[in-house]
C-alpha cells in the first residue's frame, strides 16, 4: 500500500502540470546535443541545468518515488541500443513529506542514450522528457518534447556519382541535340556565309581565325548563360520536381506539340523581329563586341529552329540537378559553335557543305513528327500521376504507329507539306528518293511493324521505358498471370507468397511490364513488405521508383527481365516497389506526420516513400535499390542506383543473399 501511495503522488504531481510548464521552466533548462562516436553508433546527450531547485533523476529502482522520464517515439525505439545513462553529482536523501526515498541534482546532469546509425544512414529521432523537480517546498512538473534529425555522412559520395552520370548524360544528350540543330535551314544556311564573311573581313588568316574563334566563343557563353538564368530563376529543387508534375508535363505537352506543328511547316515561331533588327545594328561595331553580338543575331535569327530543341533540352535537363540546365546549353552551344571555328580554320573546305535545298526542310519535318511521338509520352506522364487512364497502353501505342507509319510515307515522298520542294529527277525526268532517305523510310516503317505486337501485350522491350505501365492495358494475350484476386501464389522455390494487398488496387497498373509479364510479386507498402520477408525468412528488396522514371523502366526491361536476375528475384526476394512521385493516393489520417527531412506533412504513398529513402537511406534519385535483413539493417553497405549492367546486378543479388545467410547462422 505504501509503494502504491508513493506512486499515486507521482502520478498526481505530473497530471496537474499547468500550460505554462508545458516547456522548460526557469528553474531547468534543457539542451539536446548528438554525436557520431564510431561508423555506426551516434550519441544522443540531454543536459539539464539546474537553477535552485532539485530535479529527480530517472527511477533506478523501486525505492525511488520521486523520478524524472525520457521517453521515445515507436520509430525511434528500433535504433535505441542499451539502457539511457545517467551522470552527474547525485544527492541521495528520504523526502520528510512524502517519506519516500529520493535521488536528485542540485547544478546539473547528463542523460545519455546510444543509437545505433551507420555513417549511411539518417534518421529523425523524436521524443519527449518529463521531469520533476522541487523548488523549496513546492514539487513541480515539466516537460520538454525534442526531435533530433541525424544526416548521412557518407551518402554524399552516392550522391554525386549519380549527380556525375547524371551531368554526363544530359551533356551528351544536349551536344546530340545541337549536332541536330545544325541540320536545320536556319543555322546550316549560315555557316559558310558566316565563316566567309570573317576570313574576307580579316586582314591575315591569322586575324580571321581568331575572330571566327570570337564568335564561336560567343555563341557558347550566350548559350550557357542563358542556362545559367533558368537554373536561378527556377532552382535546383523545382526543375528536379518537373519530370512528376502533372500540370508540367501538361505544359511540356502543349510545348512538344506546338513545335513538332511548327516543324511540320504550320507556321514558324520567331522572336520579335525588333530584337535580331537590333541586335544586327550592334553587329557592324568592330572590336569584341561587333563579333558578340554577330552571335547574338545568329542565336536570335536561328530560334525558330533551334527554339523548339532548345526547349525539349531543358525539359530534359530538368531531370537533373542544380547544373542540369547550365550543363545541357553548354553541350548544345559547343555543338553548334564547332563548324564555325572548324571551317574557320580549313576555309577551304566549305564547299563540302554544298548547298541547303529541299532535303534540309525534310530533316525539320522528321524532327517535327518526332516532336508529337514525344508530345505524347509528357501527356501519357500526366494521364499516369493523375490516374485519367484515356491515354493506356494500346492507345499509345496505337497513336505512335501512327505517326511512324506516317513518317515513313512522308520519307518515300508520299506526303507533301507547306515548305517541301519537289523531289529531284534522274536522268530519265523521273522523280526519285535518295538512298539515305529510303533508309530512313525503312526504319520508321519497321519501328512501327515493331510496335504493332505491343497493341496485344507484347512486351515491347526496346521501348518499355517510354510507354505506359503494362498494367494500363486492356488486353493482354501475352500475360501469364492471374488478375483476379487470389488468396496465395506460388513461387519458383515452392515457398508461398501472399498477394499484396495494401495499395495494391490503386497500384498494380503501375506494376513493371516484367513483373506482369514473369508472374513476380512485388509489394507496393514498406510495412506489409517487411513483414513478409519476416514470415518467409527472406531479404527484403527496396526499388525506390517512380511512375515517370524512363531509368526505372530501362532497368526493368533490361536487367529485371534477364532469366539469371528474374531467377534470383524471385526465388531468393521479397520487393518492395515504393513509388516516390504518387500523389493521389492520401494516407490514412493516423499515419501522416510532418517531415523534417522534406520540410513538409507527409499525406500521400508517395510523401511517404519519399520520405523514408531520403531520410532512412541518404539518396533521393530513382531507381535505387537497397537491401534490408529482418531486423530492417542493411545488408551490403551501399545501395544500387542506375547501371544496367546484369552481370553486375546479379553479382549484387548473390552478395546480398550471402550475407543474409551469413547473419542467420
């Protein structure tokens, strides 16, 4: 009875806390400190600083009636390793009032907990602190909530290497994309004129050389810092988040579709014509500045055809990072300024350009139905985020056979647009296609031949990364799993595997082609994942991924889809698919929080997947694919990001399961 006594007065005591001692008193005052002491452990330390007053310390034993507590959240709890220490000077005494034994500090003390955290990893640690004190004869409650937020140190290395290949792709795919812009009558028109018009204005070759270098120089700081406005006007994080924007991809849509009309030969987009009048006047001044803004003519004059590429690489740079834009113009300008400096050097060779006819035109109709292939596949972005389904797989598909077919016609000179010139004749006045051309034809006709199996459920390989999700499909002839709801599918390995239920009615039409067409299971919740690779004594497989993600799709389609990788994953894993960018689905009102790591509340499946591989696993690039044991630590130390390279991946898939099997024995 007494013991009970003594806790009913604790109780009471911390019950009757009023709202001003909802935080620290003046009497204590509380400081929350981390530190990393080895590669995977941190110590969390509270200290409190006690101003004439006795704090309780924490209850050691049953004899203690008076005590203070620390405790922490659920997500918290798994990283908790040993009990909390205590240090400080401890007075040691029987309360007369109460006559209860009590411990307690007079100046200060130290509460330390160990968590366990890799140098990998991150993690927000939340808690609170309910202490008691005695402030001359009163006794008198407090509380202190904390969240502690533990970045990687190590995930940066990650970081920048996907950065890197990042960077490199964009470069190339811009300096592809300028190499095009060359072809189009607007700027191949002016290459000779230009060169020519420097190596006669020049008093030596010496002179022209180096005014030729001027302007191609010119060419790729205006490019470039054109690049550079974007990125600062803009920002890294909000051209990162263009690729799953549905109203974006909607604009992006709108931009593809107006350029390929225009490419089409429709009507021309042009700036201004006030803007390359007035550039052109600065153009005659001599020195530097004449040249500079000779190349601001040429890049005003050029816009309506490098417009439309320009345009389609910036959305393509957006899926980069914070250099992605400044990155892509300085591959597109360097393309284009080259042939000025080339021919500027070897002027004599300019007559190979021979002259812009008719053929050039063809090249910007082809870009222009390639811009309306594209077009499509922003709209086809949009149509998935928000779930509108008018634009699945074999409309897709269908549509883009279409335009291929279409193509090819147009390449054998059946179709005729505004600005084409009539084919040339041979020697007997018949009119004729060139070799090159015929070939052209024969490769957009067969792309469509190709695609045509796909409006049945062909798995379309080659373009799985650019049509919509197989689960979009109406029909699907090739598909050898069940669609209906069953209780239970079997494996490979004869082991039973539980069909995904949580999210899986909003999700399977996201599912991976591979998946469809294989019979894989996957999940699509991290929670009900985890708890069967518990029950089957598997690791557990994240593919942190998205709706919109083309690497996604090429390492399914390529690598998932290899006999050896499809093996191993299904008989060695469960998969977690976690989809970073769906927005639709919100998640139930007790499961949302707010986020430190994101700067915002987590309400929707894909907040949370966000969340967790940011936060849990340093990285926020898709794909990426990390490995968990039961115990949800990480086997192998790093995660997987984009390499197609199978061999590699099933190397990965063998470390892993030795691992697991080594941590079990």
């Amino acid at each position: 009875m007494n013991k009970l006594f003594r806790i009913c007065i604790c109780v009471c005591l911390l019950l009757t806390a009023l709202p001003s001692w909802a935080n620290d008193s003046t009497d204590v005052r509380l400081s929350f400190n981390q530190q990393r002491i080895n590669d995977s452990s941190v110590l969390i330390t509270i200290k409190a600083t006690i101003h004439d007053a006795k704090l309780y310390g924490l209850q050691k034993s049953d004899l203690d009636a008076l005590y203070s507590t620390i405790t922490f959240d659920s997500l918290t709890a798994q990283y908790l390793s040993g009990n909390i220490v205590e240090k400080g000077n401890v007075h040691t005494e029987r309360d007369t009032e109460l006559d209860a034994h009590v411990r307690f500090f007079t100046d200060s003390v130290q509460w330390q907990q160990t968590i366990l955290l890799d140098t990998y990893d991150s993690a927000l640690l939340k808690g609170s602190v309910n202490y008691l004190y005695k402030q001359g004869e009163e006794y008198l409650p407090g509380e202190k909530s904390f969240k502690l937020f533990i970045t990687p140190q190590k995930a940066i290395v990650q970081s920048v290497s996907v950065s890197d290949r990042s960077l490199l792709w964009i470069f190339l795919a811009a300096f592809a994309g300028g190499l095009l812009a060359l072809l189009t009558p607007c700027v191949y028109s002016m290459i000779p004129v230009t060169v020519s018009f420097f190596t006669k204005r020049s008093r030596t070759k010496k002179e022209g050389i180096k005014n030729a270098f001027l302007y191609s120089t010119s060419i790729v700081v205006i490019f470039t810092l054109l690049g550079f406005l974007i990125t600062l006007v803009f920002g890294p994080a909000a051209l990162n988040n263009l690729a799953t924007n549905w109203i974006a991809n909607l604009v992006f849509f709108a931009v593809f579709l107006v350029f390929g009309i225009s490419f089409l030969g429709a009507f021309d987009i042009a700036l201004p014509a006030s803007w390359s009048t007035k550039a052109d006047s600065k153009a005659g001044t001599g020195s530097f500045m004449g040249i500079f803004f000779m190349a601001l003519t040429l890049v005003v004059v050029s816009f309506s055809c490098t417009g439309p590429i320009i345009g389609n690489l910036l959305v393509l740079a957006a899926r980069g990072n914070f250099y992605g834009p400044l990155m892509g113009m300085f591959g597109f300008s360097l393309a284009l300024a080259l042939p000025f400096a080339l021919f500027a050097f070897f002027p004599s060779k300019l007559n190979i350009l021979g002259k812009a006819g008719g053929w050039l035109n063809a090249v910007k109709v082809t870009l222009g139905f390639l811009e309306l292939a594209l077009a499509l596949k922003f709209l086809s972005n949009a149509d998935l985020v928000k779930g509108w389904r008018f634009l699945d797989r074999e409309i897709f598909i269908a549509l883009w056979i279409v335009i291929f077919v279409l193509l090819g016609v147009y390449l054998l000179g059946k179709l005729k647009f505004h600005h084409d010139d009539e084919l040339p004749k041979n020697d007997f006045g018949i009119p004729y296609i060139s070799v090159p051309r015929l070939f052209f034809s024969m490769a957009a006709l067969g792309f469509a031949v190709y695609m045509v199996p796909g409006m049945w459920g062909a798995p379309l390989k080659g373009i799985s990364a650019f049509v919509p999700p197989m689960g979009t499909q109406d029909f699907n002839a090739s598909s050898n799993k069940s669609t209906s709801a069953v209780p239970f599918i079997k494996d490979d390995n004869e082991m039973t595997l539980p069909h995904p239920v949580k999210y899986y009615d909003q999700m399977h039409i996201y599912e991976p082609e591979v998946v469809t067409t294989y019979g894989m299971i996957t999940y699509f919740d991290y929670e009900e994942a985890l708890a069967i690779a518990r029950k089957l004594d598997k690791p557990l497989m994240l593919d942190f991924t998205g709706i919109n993600c083309v690497n996604c799709r090429k390492m399914e389609g390529q690598v998932w889809s290899d006999p050896e990788v499809m093996k191993r994953l299904k008989e060695d894993f469960v998969i977690a698919s976690l989809y970073v960018d769906v927005h639709n689905i919100e998640l139930p009102f007790s499961e949302q929080y707010f986020s430190e790591a994101l700067n915002q509340e987590v309400e929707t499946l894909g907040d949370k997947n966000t969340d967790l591989q940011v936060t849990r696993f340093g990285a926020n690039t898709q794909p990426y694919y990390f490995f968990l044991d039961k115990n949800e630590n990480k086997l192998v130390d790093e995660g997987y990001g984009y390499d197609p390279g199978i061999n590699k991946f099933v190397q990965l898939l063998d470390k892993v399961k030795k691992e697991y099997l080594e941590r079990k024995s």
